[in-house]
C-alpha cells in the first residue's frame, strides 16, 4: 500500500461514532510514571509505618514485584485493606507530583499536550465526545480544556463537588429551541470523560465520593490501585457510575480510537475487546504494543495499529493493517505529535 493511501485511511478513521480510549502510555509520553518506576517509588515508600500483617503482606509483595512486576506481583498476593490503602496514598503522591509539573509548563505556555493537538482534529457530536481513561491524572481533562471544549466529568461543583450526571449534562446546555411539539437543546461542544478507575481530584467526605481539584492531605482519594481488589473495588461509587457509562459509550461506538493502551484492564475487556472482535474500525497508537492488542491487530482486519519499530539501526513505525505487518522507515506515526504533522497536517 502507497503511503499516501495509508494516509488517507488513517484520517477517514476519525470520523463519526469515535469513542477514544486513553491509556497510561499516552501519560508517559507527557512525563507521567509508568508502572516501573511507580513499582520502584512503592518499594521505596510503602514498607515505613506499616506493621502487622500490613508489613508482612507488603514484604512479600515487595519481594515479588522485583521478579514479577507490580501489576503481577498484586495480583498474586491481595494486599490487606490497610495495605491497598497505603499503596493508594504512595501512587497518588508520586501521580500528583509528576503531574504537578507538567501542568506547571501548560500553564506557562511552554508546553501544548498531544491530545489537545489531536482533538481539534477530531469530530465532536452535539451529545458530547465520549473519551474513557484509566488514567488517575487530569491531563485529558486540561487537554480537551485547552483546546477550547467542555469538560463533562459528570461532578457538579468546585468545592467538594457532586456526582451528578443531569446537572452536569444540563450545564453544558446554551440555549433550547422549540417547533412543535419538540424542544431541542443546544449544547456546547464537550468531551464526555469516563474514568472508572478514579481520579486524583476524587475524595470520599464523609461516605460519598466528590470532587476538589486540590491536594487535602490527610484524605482518602478515590484511584483503584493494581491488583486482585481492583476489580471489586470498581463496583463501589464513584467507580461504578463511572465504568457503566464507559461500557455503554463503548457499546454503542462505530469506531475506536485508542491511545496508550495496553488491554490489560478488566473493567472496559468484559466489552471492549468484543467490541473490536466484532468488526468495529479500531485505530490503535502506542510506543509498544502489548501482547493482548498485537493479538488483536494481527487477528482482525477492522484494525490498525501504529508502533514504534526499528530495522537495521533505523527507527520507525510498524503498522499492523489488513493483519499484515510492515515498517515505515524515518516517521513515528504511532507518536500523537507525529501522527498529526504528518497525517492530519501535512
């Protein structure tokens, strides 16, 4: 295939019916830690102050996850209530401060986040952009903001904030028109964000959950850790509200557009994985491709997936299309950067 012919088919993919998936990798690229370095500030931060059987589980999950690593080292061993909520405390300090940072430039100008390019180039239906992440931080949330849309986290409030789906929804709305016998509400373009694996702005206050863009140390936040709990823990609220909508919104997509994911989760595989299977177009970009979505690539002709690939010392990108493999040499198409400059603008 010429490469302007894949060209075209890249872009004629971000068109009516997208749902976008957004994974850790997409956060890694803008500075965030990934699982590696976030099993090495654990191991360095959790062991002190724990004692019990919250020390005795820890030790031998830290011995674990030098072997394993961390996702496989907690799913082998469940950690105590104690324990999880310690490894949650570490994972939102290490998560917040990195973001911190980054946030920190795009407030100053001196950086522009990938997704912020990439969602003036993207299709935003009236009843809002459906973007699902199992990311705590709030990069897609300040991405979509920068770039001049709504952001629909379906909380109401700035100070301890309420879950509230209609509110939240009716917010966005700008004006209503009436022909008999119909209203028509008119909202203002937004991107719908799911997270049902929480979010570093979720506290729970006094049994509930809500919402408060600072840090309150002291508090417990709402993320969803690695591990044998995590499934569990995602059928309480916020979590459960949250991972419902994103199952619907993937149901009833045309289309997948999934950034930095690695289909490692168990909360969006029950429906998301079906859905590829079924034939439903999925574009997949990523530094690395994990084991779970090459199998989909290169078993489904409805997707295509974008890596980054070397041969003979020169860097790439692998493009899984039509379940072939090939490699484009010199482009990083599989880069949201890239791909924009050189498929979207070029």
């Amino acid at each position: 295939m010429e490469l302007h012919e894949i060209k075209k088919r890249l872009q004629q993919h971000l068109s009516d019916g997208l749902v976008a998936i957004v994974g850790s990798g997409l956060s890694c690229a803008e500075g965030l830690p990934g699982m590696g370095e976030l099993a090495d500030h654990l191991r360095a931060t959790v062991g002190p102050g724990l004692a019990g059987d919250d020390l005795t589980t820890w030790g031998v999950i830290a011995g674990l996850i030098e072997e394993k690593g961390l996702e496989a080292a907690l799913l082998m061993i469940p950690p105590t209530p104690g324990l999880e909520g310690s490894i949650a405390s570490a994972t939102a300090m290490l998560v917040s401060e990195r973001e911190r940072k980054v946030v920190t430039e795009v407030f100053a100008g001196t950086r522009k986040l990938r997704l912020t390019k990439l969602m003036g180039h993207l299709l935003k239906p009236s009843n809002g952009l459906p973007i699902v992440t199992t990311n705590y931080d709030r990069l897609v949330e300040i991405a979509v903001e920068e770039a001049g849309f709504g952001v629909d986290t379906m909380f109401v409030g700035h100070f301890a904030g309420a879950l509230n789906e209609r509110e939240s929804k009716l917010s966005f709305c700008r004006n209503v028109t009436f022909k008999k016998p119909n209203f028509t509400y008119h909202y203002r373009q937004r991107a719908i964000i799911y997270k049902p694996h929480g979010s570093l702005d979720w506290y729970l206050r006094d049994g509930k959950p809500v919402c408060y863009a600072g840090d309150l140390p002291g508090s417990t936040r709402l993320i969803i850790t690695p591990g044998q709990n995590k499934f569990r823990n995602g059928y309480e609220s916020p979590f459960d509200h949250h991972r419902s909508r994103a199952n619907d919104a993937i149901d009833r997509a045309s289309r997948f557009l999934i950034l930095g994911y690695g289909f490692n989760d168990d909360h969006l595989e029950t429906h998301l994985s079906p859905a590829i299977r079924s034939g439903k177009p999925t574009l997949m970009m990523t530094r690395s491709l994990s084991t779970k979505a090459e199998a989909l690539a290169v078993g489904h002709a409805n997707v295509i997936a974008l890596d980054l690939a070397r041969e003979a010392g020169v860097e790439g990108t692998r493009m899984i299309i039509d379940k072939t493999q090939s490699f484009i040499p010199g482009v990083a198409f599989w880069d949201v950067h890239s791909f924009i400059a050189e498929v979207l603008e070029p």
